[in-house]
C-alpha cells in the first residue's frame, strides 16, 4: 500500500514536471540563457533566476508522501522544481527528463572533513564547522589521494526504478549534480565538476592557519595547494575516462547557479557520445582566500586553481567572493574564462569596467535584503539600479543565491522579479 502511495505521489509530480517542461516559454528562456553565455551584445535582456533549493521549508515535510528516503528526496526536489515554475515567474528552465547521479563510492583524503552542525532557537542547521585534522606540517602524513569507484549497477536499479514509477511520463537521464543519493562517501561537488581548491585547504587547515602558514610554511601551502590538484584533477579524468561526464551545456549548473546554454560547447568534433572535460563548463571559486591581497592569491592558490580549470571548455569563476581587486590576475591565469560571479562584495561599475563586452556579468544580489522578517525594498531596488548602470556594456544575467530565510513568504521572491523585469 505504502509503494503505490508512493508511486502515485511522483507520478503525479512527473506530470507536472513535463507539463512546465513542455511549455513554449522554456525554449524561449533557453535561448536568452544562451545568448548570454554567447556574449551576445544584442540579446534583448538579462535573463533571471532566483535559487529556492536553499529556502528552508519552501517544500514541507508534511507535503511529501514518500517513506522511502531515496524516492523521498527525489519527491522533494521535484515538487521544489514544479512549486518554482508555477509561482516565482523568473527564468528557470524545467528540462523535459529527470537527470539522477551515478552512485560513486569516494573516499576521504585520509582524514575527515565532515561538517558539524549547530541548530540556532528555530531547529535550523545554518552554521557550521570543522575538525580541522592538518595543525601542523608534520600532519601531511596522514594525507592521501581519494579512491574512487563508481556503483554502474545501483546507478542502473535507480534509472529502472525510476523509470517504471514515472511510466514513460517523464524520461530518466543518468550524470549529474547528486541531489539524492544517500552514500555519505559521494562528493555532490565533484560531481558538478567544481574546482575549488581553496575550500578543502580550508578544510583541512582553518582559516588561521591558512593565513598565518602563508608566511610561516609557505612552502607547505604549495605542497598542500599541489596535492589538492592532484586530487582534483584525478577525479576529472577519471570522470571522463570512466565515462561519467554528462554535458552540462543543456541545462542549470547548480554549484554556480547559472545555466550552461553555450553555443562554444560542447567542442565542435563531438561525437554524441563520448563527452570531454572539453565539451563542459567547469567551476572555479575561491572564497576562502578574499581577505588576501591579489598578489599572494597569484603566488599561492591561482596556478593550481588554473590548471584544475584550464582542463574545460569554458569556466565559471566565483561565488560569494569580490574579484574586482585582482581580476586581472584571474582572466590571466585562467585561460578559458567566460562567465564571472559578481557578488555584493563587488564595486558594480568597476566591475563592469574589468568584464566589458569579454566575459558574463553574472551577478550576484545581496542575499540579506530580502531575507528575515521583511525585505528592503529600497535597497533591492538601488542594488539592481547599480547593477544596471554597472553592467550596462556587459552581457549580464541576474542569479539570487543563497536566500536561506523569507519568513514563509515565498511571494516576495515573485515580487523581486516583477520588479526587474519593470526597471530593464
């Protein structure tokens, strides 16, 4: 009884998945994306896109009929996803299959960089921390190279499984962001081909040590800087070689929360069927190291960060991070750059003058003036005025990102749209 409850629950969901899916608009919402990333000076306006797979309780666990605790992570997501097409009225794309990872089993680097949570008075888990296991130099010992082996018959159960709830409704693709798998060795990350380096060094050392060891072990951070790539770019390759790669030029690349429509990708030459690092967008950011000056980004992290991105068509750099004081560096080392996070930490007018008509302008708003109690209209206002007259020579797309609380009023999400679309 419980099975065909559940069953019935996604096929329900998988209809109205493929109904938005199917819908003119989202090849009309496709091309925008990708004039974009094309850097096409005539596309006729900045698409949007506000992130809600961050908003706490957008999807409640009371809606969800699932009890298995895979197929109910899937049920969540995809309600997610639907709730977002009928109510935000942004740009999302719903693509017209449903994409699940492949089960991987991946190792630690030796040590553990599990997260520790702490809830806040409201039982959210917003804050967190780490063990830190590398305190001194004399701890790279314990420091290995991950092992990787990936499940190709579990991937397969999940894809068969799937396939018969949704009956046919809604196709099933395999390779991707892991939104569902519940092994706790699986890195969501890496599968989203996400570069950053930085963020394990942080990690493994804190943030003290990453500071102070600039000057006290500047030859341990290379050597950590250089194990790290080593990591990353085994896993790349053996993504590729293992044939685990999927093109993610047709759909939303969650990690930078931008969509990957690019007519330079995949690499003219491509077969259909087996997929290069080069046929994909690959994403570097290094929020970690922000408070450093530009120049000691260039000597102890950017070589490394390069190499790992330079092995892609076409790279994604930032996040949260402020890039106008050392972008020259940046689009220097890193070869293949098109699209740059423009965060609330930016000058938006200088940071016009650095991308120009060369790179995406993917900007970033300022999360905390329409979350809480009540937004700032005002100040959303003046942010998306300043991002305008900062971007006006640029190829410019809006990305809202991390909007963790709205107070259960998802309206104003809709509200903040209607509001650019009016000042475009």
């Amino acid at each position: 009884m419980a099975k065909r409850k559940e069953y019935t629950a996604l096929q329900e969901v998988a209809k109205q998945w493929i109904e938005y899916a199917s819908l003119p608009v989202m090849e009309e919402r496709k091309r925008l994306w990708k004039r974009v990333k094309d850097l096409d000076a005539a596309c006729e306006r900045p698409p949007i896109l506000v992130e809600t797979c961050m908003l706490e309780n957008y999807i409640s666990e009371d809606e969800l009929q699932c009890e298995d605790p895979y197929l109910r992570n899937i049920e969540k997501f995809m309600r997610e996803t639907v709730r977002h097409a009928e109510e935000i009225g942004d740009d999302i794309v719903v693509d017209p299959y449903f994409r699940i990872p492949w089960v991987a089993e991946i190792s630690d680097y030796g040590v553990s960089l599990e997260a520790h949570h702490a809830e806040n008075s409201a039982g959210n888990d917003l804050g967190y921390s780490f063990d830190f296991p590398i305190q001194t130099p004399d701890d790279f010992h314990k420091l290995h190279l991950k092992r990787r082996l990936v499940n190709r018959k579990k991937t397969e159960q999940n894809k068969e499984l799937l396939g018969t709830i949704f009956g046919g409704i809604l196709p099933v693709k395999i390779g991707g962001l892991d939104h569902f798998n519940l092994d706790p060795g699986y890195h969501p990350w890496l599968g989203n081909l996400y570069g950053g380096l930085t963020m394990d060094l942080f990690k493994m050392i804190g943030n003290e040590n990453l500071f102070l060891w600039m000057y006290d072990e500047p030859d341990f951070i290379h050597k950590l800087m250089q194990f790290l790539l080593e990591d990353r770019v085994n896993h790349f390759q053996w993504m590729e070689k293992e044939k685990l790669l999927y093109l993610n030029t047709d759909t939303w690349n969650p990690c930078p929360g931008s969509y990957g429509f690019a007519s330079d990708l995949p690499q003219k030459g491509y077969n259909g069927k087996d997929i290069k690092l080069t046929d994909c967008w690959g994403w570097m950011e290094s929020q970690e190291t922000a408070a450093i000056s530009p120049e000691m980004l260039d000597e102890f992290f950017l070589p490394y960060m390069a190499e790992a991105s330079n092995l892609f068509g076409l790279t994604y750099y930032g996040c949260c991070e402020g890039i106008d004081d050392r972008f020259a560096y940046i689009k220097k080392a890193i070869t293949n750059l098109r699209a740059v996070s423009v965060s609330g930490w930016n000058n938006m007018y200088k940071a016009g003058e650095l991308l120009g008509k060369d790179y995406v302008f993917s900007r970033k708003p300022t999360p905390a003036y329409i979350s809480a109690d009540y937004p700032d209209w005002d100040l959303l206002k003046k942010d998306v005025q300043d991002t305008l007259e900062g971007a006006r020579n640029c190829s410019l797309e809006f990305c809202f990102r991390d909007i963790y609380t709205i107070n259960g009023d998802s309206d104003r999400l809709r509200q903040w749209v209607e509001m650019v679309r009016s000042m475009l």
